[in-house]
C-alpha cells in the first residue's frame, strides 16, 4: 500500500489486528442519566467516565435452591474434563447478560452485564448497567477490570450469545477481550446433553424449576419483555421496572453456580442422585462423548433397568440400538445378542432387533434358515404398525429381504441336489 494512503489510516485510526487498538476517547462530558431511586446500585466513576454498578456480597453459606453457593468450592476434580473444560481455577466467573435484543450484531448492547466473581468465602456479584448507550466503554472498562481477576468463565449459551456478543462490544470500544482467552464452560450445551431425555426444555427456567428447586418471587420479568422495557426506560427515563431486570438477572448469575454443582455430582456419583431413567441416559451421553464408553454403558443400563421408571420408547430403543450395534463392531456377538434379545423382549412390535439377528445368521452364522425366520418374525410385527408411510417401507424392505433369503435358499438346495447327483453317478 502507498505510504501517502497508509499514514492516513493511520491518522484515522484504522489499523490491522486487535492488539494495535487503542482505547476510544473519551466522549465530551454530558450530564449521565440520572438513574430513580428505584434502580439498585451506585454511580461509580472510571477513568472513561461514570457507570452504573450494584453490587452485592454473598457468603458462601448462602442458599440458593438446592445447594448453598459455597459447595461450587468442592467440585469433583475429574467432572470439568468430562465436560471439556480441564480446569476452571480457584475464582471462576458466572456471567450472563440482557441486551437490547437476540440478533446480535453491531446495533446490539449489552446493557447489563452480571458477572459473580468467587473470592475466598464468597461471591461478589457485579450488575454493570448503561443508564445511556455513551456510558458503554466505562462499562466495558469496568468488566474488564472484574474479569481481569478470573481464572475461568461459566454461562448459559455463551458460546452462542453472550460472550460473541460481549466481544464484538469490546472490539467496536477498541479493547481487547483479553479475558476470551479463559477456560469456559458453557452450562447450557452440558443441560441439553443430560436433560435432552428428560426435560422437554433445556432453558435455565425450567432447569431451575425441574432440578435446582430455586423458586422466583412476583419481581422477576419475562426475559423476552427485557429488551422493550430497556428501550422505554431509554425513552422515558423511569427506571422502575429495571429493577426488575435487576433481579432477573441476579438469579440468572447465581442459579448458574447452582446448576454447575449439580451437574458435577451428577457425573461423578450418579448414584447417590436418585436419577430418572432419562437422566441416566444423558449422563452416558457426557462419559460416551468424553470417550470413557464403558462408564457410558454402565449408565445406559441403568437407565434401561425399568424399576427406576420407564424411559420413552424412542430413548430405550436407540440405546439398545447403541449398545449392541458397538458390541456388534467389535464382534462381541453373544452380548450383542443380549441386547437384542431384551430389546424385541420389552417392545413387541420392534422390528430393529429382529433384523438385526436376521443380518447376523445371514452373513456371520451362514445360517439361512434362522435368517428367514427372524424376517418373518420382523415381518408379523411391522404387519402390526400403525398405517403410515413408514410401514409401507418398511413392509417393502422386509418382503425384499424374504424373497432374497428364500433365493438364496433355493439355489442352495438346487446346488445341493446337483451335487448328490454327481456323487451316484
């Protein structure tokens, strides 16, 4: 590039990559807004400038749901890697925003940040809120500094949404997100692992109400009405029903320390947590992913044992399917059996099993007769389908499969009758 264009990019500001930014200038003083008595926090003042900030100290005896926050201090050394995550240190952060909405993008703030920051015996809870949009780099500043002491950040969905988010304000105040390079653990990605069987919704409500037994008083507020209420506090100035999102998010930041308790006891002593069948299953899906298939499987078979409960049809049939399809890959055939065996034993209209002990006399055994038999058997049952599309294929795959078998039985026979006459002639 010409040094004549260059040196006026450089006049402009622009540079290439994140680490030659310099912080924005500060804009010209005006007169913050003024936040009501109703908004909680206090006014504190930056080197950028004023934000606004609660916060708030809570001991680590201070219940919250089922656990008290303090037993974050005590989590199983070996549940974190079975997560992905190796470590989150000794002061993890629990963060969680509101913004003024869920598209992202540049025209997206971030208008309150909640960062609970462990230290020592308790947890500082940070409420970074933007009383005006040019309030936003003091505020980014002020998370920063929070961050800065952190060795490890925990959300939900903030690999999807918040930390993205958080970032791209970051870079448009030119600072670096330094703090992107922590370990993160992402609450709600381990939710849908475990509680996908379970629950009908993963969403952080209905884990706090179906799990964490946290109970929300009459202040909080629908978080999909948080973005319009931001926007007519910006129009009106009254501040009332901001502490409202004051509280919402609060209990957002400390049922993320609740729910990371409770996920780590779930994956280190199940036992001990009178888990539902379909928690079970989620519980082998995290020791299946994290590669340790044989603490996978121990899980899936409690999950199969029907006096904890039944599992949804669907469930039991794609881990039975599961189980035996990996004993069938490694050739251990008579547990194999046994799963397909318990399988077409449980649900009699299951045709999978059937066809799968059809495959194995067909092409392993060299057993055509048992081949035919267990189609047959597959075929009575798919007979017995509920009309739908699905059973006509079904029934098409079925017959093909028949009509092969008997083939290959008939030319056997032929061949073996050829062969007799050989033999007298």
């Amino acid at each position: 590039m010409d040094d004549k264009y260059r040196n006026q990019l450089r006049r402009l500001g622009v540079v290439k990559g994140l680490k030659a930014l310099q912080p924005a200038p500060p804009l010209p003083a005006e007169p913050p807004r003024q936040a009501s008595a109703a908004l909680p926090g206090d006014e504190l003042l930056t080197p950028h400038g004023p934000v606004w900030v609660e916060k708030r100290v809570y001991p680590s005896f201070h219940p919250h749901g089922r656990y008290t926050l303090g037993e974050m201090q005590h989590l199983p050394v070996e549940a974190l890697p079975l997560f992905g995550v190796p470590n989150l240190g000794a002061r993890p952060a629990f963060l969680d925003t509101e913004t003024t909405g869920l598209a992202g993008g540049a025209g997206t703030l971030v208008f309150l940040t909640g960062i609970g920051l462990w230290e020592d015996e308790h947890l500082t809870l940070h409420l970074v809120f933007l009383r005006s949009p040019d309030e936003e780099l003091a505020a980014m500043h002020y998370i920063e500094d929070v961050l800065a002491g952190a060795t490890g950040i925990v959300s939900f969905n903030g690999n999807g949404f918040d930390l993205p988010l958080l970032e791209s304000r970051f870079i448009l105040n030119r600072m670096v997100p330094r703090w992107r390079a922590l370990p993160h653990l992402d609450l709600l990605s381990v939710a849908r692992q475990l509680w996908r069987d379970h629950l009908e919704s993963r969403r952080l409500g209905m884990l706090e109400t179906a799990i964490l037994r946290v109970q929300r008083t009459e202040a909080d507020i629908e978080s999909s009405l948080i973005p319009w209420l931001y926007r007519q506090y910006l129009d009106t100035g009254d501040a009332s029903d901001m502490a409202r999102v004051f509280y919402h998010n609060r209990i957002d930041v400390l049922s993320l320390v609740s729910l990371l308790v409770h996920v780590t006891r779930m994956v280190t002593s199940p036992e001990q947590m009178a888990l539902a069948p379909g928690e079970w299953a989620g519980v082998g899906r995290v020791y299946d992913h994290a590669g340790r298939e044989a603490e996978a499987f121990r899980a899936w078979e409690q999950a199969l044992l029907q006096e904890r409960g039944t599992l949804d049809e669907d469930t039991a049939a794609r881990l039975w399917c599961e189980m035996a399809l990996r004993h069938k890959r490694c050739g251990a055939w008579e547990r194999a059996f046994a799963l397909w065996d318990a399988w077409a034993n449980y649900h009699p209209l299951a045709v999978e099993p059937l066809v799968e002990r059809a495959k194995y006399y067909e092409w392993t055994a060299c057993d055509l007769r048992a081949a035919l038999a267990e189609t047959d058997a597959a075929l009575n049952r798919a007979e017995r389908h509920p009309k739908s599309l699905k059973r006509v294929q079904l029934l098409a795959e079925l017959r093909h499969r028949k009509e092969r078998l008997e083939r290959k039985l008939a030319s056997g026979r032929m061949k073996e009758s050829a062969n007799e006459g050989m033999s007298e002639g």
